[in-house]
C-alpha cells in the first residue's frame, strides 16, 4: 500500500505541476487524493483543513512576513549601491574587482533581503554596465552575479533556516541561522577564486586616481548603517535581547527608519505598496506551509519517509555513497521549485535517512539549503539563472560556458558542507547553540 500510495501521489503532484497548477494546489490535491486511499472523503477533507491550519498557527512563523517586509524595504531603500560603493572601495585595485565587488555585494544585499533573485537584479543592475564599461566580457560578468546570488540564501538573516526548522519539528531557529554564515561565506569566497584568476589572466585591473580619505570616509558612512542591521539581529539573538521571531520585527522598524528616514530613497507615500507587496508573497508562503503539513500528514500517515528511508539504506551502507544521492536529488528539486516548498516537502522524508546515517539535523539544514539554492543557478529551469541573463540581456546559452568554473567550485564546497561538520556546526558550537 505505501508504494501505491507513493506512486498515487508523485504521479498526481507532478501532472499538475506540468499543467501549470501554483506549487500548493498540486501539493494539497495530491495529499488529499493519497489520503482518500486511507481515509473516507469527508474525514480525508477535515483532516486536510485541521493540518493547514494547524501547521501555520506557529509562533516562530511570524518572523516570515516580518523578515520579508524587511527585506522588501532594503531592497527599494537604495541599499545595494551603497554596498557595491563599500565593497569597491575596499577591493578597488585587486585584479578582477568589480567582479569581486559583485560578489561581496550579492552577499551583503542577499543576506539583508534574503532572496537570491532580488540579489541578481539588484546588484547585477549596478555592477553588470560598470564591469562593460571597463572592458569585462559581458558573459563573465552575468555568470559572475548569477553564481553568488544565492549567497545570502544562506547568510543570515534569512527566512530559509525558519522554514527548514517548521519542517524538522522545531530545531532551533538561532543554531540555523549561526550554520549558515562559514558555507556561505564559503560559496562566497570560492566564486571569488575563480573571479580572481579570470581577472588575472585577462587583467583586469582598475587604473586611475586612488580614492581620496575625505571619499573613503563617506562610503563607509553611508553603508555602515545598513550592514549594522546584521548586527542588531544576530546580536541581539546570540546575547538573548530577543528571540528570532522578535528580531524579524525588530529588523522591519530599522529597514523602516533607514530607507525612509536617513537615506529618504523611500516616499511615506510608497509604504503602502510595499505593505501590500509583503501581504501577497507571505500569503503565498502560509499558503505553501500550510499544504505542506497536509503533505507532512500523508507522508507520516502512509510511512512514506520510513519506506524511503529503507530504500535509500538498502541501495547501500556506504554514507558517503547515500548522502551523494540525496544531494543529487535535492539539486535536481532545486531547479524547478522554490525554496519553501523544497524544504518543507523533502526535509521530512530525508530526515530519517540522516538521522540513521548519524548527522546532526543542523548540519543537515545547512546541506539543504545550499543544495537548493545551487538549484536556482542550474539549468534546465533555475530562476536566479534566468534573472540573471535577463539582467544582463545575454541568453543563457552563452553564460553557460562561463559558469561552469563556478558551478566546480560550488560543488567541492557543497562536499565540504556534507561531510565535514564542522563547516556548519562549528560556529553554533562555538556559540552555545547546540
């Protein structure tokens, strides 16, 4: 019955994903199709309605709309070319530093707004006429913005690690949000190996006068304020002033008094917009979570995670040769589904196999997330990939060729992050989280 039930509900989920059904109405329908095999239809219904509901009346799941509300007020708040000023300044004659620049700005704005595609327009619409303008071939410089946009998907603070924690039964948010800073600044600092060398060996050098101290001065000052939200949330959680959910709104009142009040690049009257912006996407969110715990139910009810579990164990006792299939697993989800209804789909059904194979589920959430983030680079479907090209106007077949450094580089650290430990649970260790 569980192979049945597993085939019902595959076969169910992905015909309506392929005829253009929205992510949570193909995740509800399969369920309830999977839970009439089992159930009557009527208690089947009252059951799917009493786990939606039940599956977003979480506390820790306020900090989603907050977090997105934050994010949405940097993102027009003028933030990212302040943060590309800072990062020049900084990196400036380095060979390859405008392409340097463009990492360290996606990891700086993707870690603020917490979305890879708002990183890749972002930036890449400030970086990518600057890199043209001192002679960079335009395919490097797409390939440069799409690889570390991802970046702050993993550096906090970001609503992934909150998503992740309601999927594998409420492990702590702080511990998640402290594994993610070493791979991402890991995936950060491997892109601009490869952007080093390219600059290298093209020279790619900026030459002219140096930045005078009075210039320094002002491009620190104007984008310190905006790095110092970083600092006041992750701050403010590790020293115990406020939880992570109270951080989010915390982060929404700073965003607000930054982008309106001190850099003034948002109008009293553009709020409601951005209210209303925020009310949509978190909407959308809920309404993912919420069928996702209907999903969670079926899998938990049929022993769907368990059958799984089994398999992937009998396929091999060799970890290593597990934990490579559910990472190429999780890269092909990652290409054509976002990042919530990823983690909240496929966070109970590898849970198990990892808990047998004797990693931590932190170490794990750090994988995850990273697996899925690469997701939204990689071809055939991945969205930060084809934001990018559209940033850059190149069609994505003449990136391709550029980015596959940096899909090698990547790859070796995803590796790290899966079998080395301490790359993710060393710094919440460190830290008192676990």
């Amino acid at each position: 019955m569980q192979i049945q039930a597993a085939i019902v509900l595959l076969i169910v989920f992905f015909l309506l994903l392929a005829y253009g059904t929205p992510v949570s109405f193909s995740i509800i329908s399969a369920a309830l199709v999977t839970i009439i095999m089992f159930l009557t239809p009527n208690f089947g219904m009252f059951i799917s309605a009493q786990k939606m509901v039940g599956g977003i009346d979480s506390f820790s799941l306020l900090a989603v709309p907050f977090f997105i509300l934050a994010g949405l007020l940097m993102s027009s708040g003028g933030i990212a070319r302040r943060l590309v000023n800072l990062a020049l300044m900084v990196l400036g004659r380095v060979p390859g530093s405008l392409a340097l620049t463009n990492v360290a700005g996606n990891a700086m704005f993707g870690s603020i707004s917490g979305s890879g595609i708002a990183a890749a327009t972002a930036i890449g619409g400030v970086m990518n006429p600057l890199e043209k303008e001192h002679g960079y071939d335009e395919t490097f410089s797409a390939a440069v913005n799409i690889a570390s946009a991802p970046v702050g998907q993993l550096i906090p603070p970001t609503t992934a690690p909150i998503i992740y924690s309601t999927a594998a039964g409420g492990i702590s948010v702080a511990a998640l949000l402290m594994a993610g800073w070493i791979p991402g600044l890991l995936w950060a600092g491997l892109c601009m190996l490869v952007a080093f060398l390219y600059g290298i060996k093209h020279d790619y050098t900026i030459k002219g006068e140096r930045l005078t101290l009075a210039a320094a001065g002002k491009t620190i000052w104007e984008a310190v304020p905006s790095l110092f939200l970083i600092v006041i949330i992750i701050g403010g959680i590790l020293s115990g002033y406020f939880t992570p959910t109270e951080a989010s709104g915390v982060a929404v009142v700073y965003a607000f008094i930054l982008s309106v009040f001190i850099y003034k690049s948002i109008k009293p009257s553009e709020v409601p917009k951005i209210l209303t912006e925020t009310a949509v996407m978190t909407t959308i969110v809920m309404l993912i979570i919420g069928a996702s715990s209907v999903l969670s139910f079926v899998l938990s009810f049929t022993g769907l995670p368990q059958a799984i579990s089994s398999l992937l164990l009998s396929v091999s006792d060799n970890k290593i040769v597990i934990l490579l299939i559910i990472n190429l697993i999780l890269l092909i989800v990652g290409t054509f589904m976002d990042m919530a209804p990823a983690l909240l789909i496929f966070t109970p059904i590898f849970l198990p196999v990892i808990k047998n194979l004797g990693m931590d589920p932190i170490q794990f959430g750090a994988m995850i997330i990273m697996n899925l983030a690469i997701g939204t680079i990689t071809p055939p479907v991945g969205s930060v990939l084809f934001v990018g090209c559209s940033v850059a106007k190149l069609p994505v077949e003449d990136v391709m060729k550029k980015l596959v450094p940096y899909f090698l580089v990547i790859a070796a650290g995803l590796l790290l992050v899966t079998f080395v430990p301490a790359f993710s649970m060393w710094l919440p260790g460190v830290l008192g989280l676990l």
